[in-house]
C-alpha cells in the first residue's frame, strides 16, 4: 500500500471516530433531559452544558 491510502484510511478512521463520539454524546445530553422530562419538570440546558429543570432554575433565584 502506498502512502496515500494509508492517510486515506487514516483520514477516514478519524473521521468516523468524530462523528462518533458527536452521535454519542448528544444521546447522552438527550439522556439527561428525558430524565428530567420523567420527573415531570421542564429541562434547560445551561450556557456550560449541564441539564437541569426549568424549575429548579426558579427556586434557585429567589
């Protein structure tokens, strides 16, 4: 095999890896929030990406 299939498949492999983890981590966040939703509270993702309830939130600031 010459050197450009090699970085080819390189390439390729990385490329899959990143997508990956994109596909993963979003049904982790999506995770999150339906167990907020199953608690029976609304969820927000916060500006540093954690979820918490919209409730919760509220209680918070007064």
């Amino acid at each position: 095999m010459n050197k450009l299939t090699i970085f080819g498949i390189a390439i390729t492999v990385t490329i899959v890896v990143a997508y990956g983890a994109f596909v993963l981590l979003g049904a982790w966040i999506d995770g999150r929030r339906q167990a907020v939703r199953e608690r029976g509270e609304h969820p927000v993702t916060t500006s540093s990406g954690n979820v918490e309830a919209r409730e919760q939130q509220t209680r918070n600031d007064d």
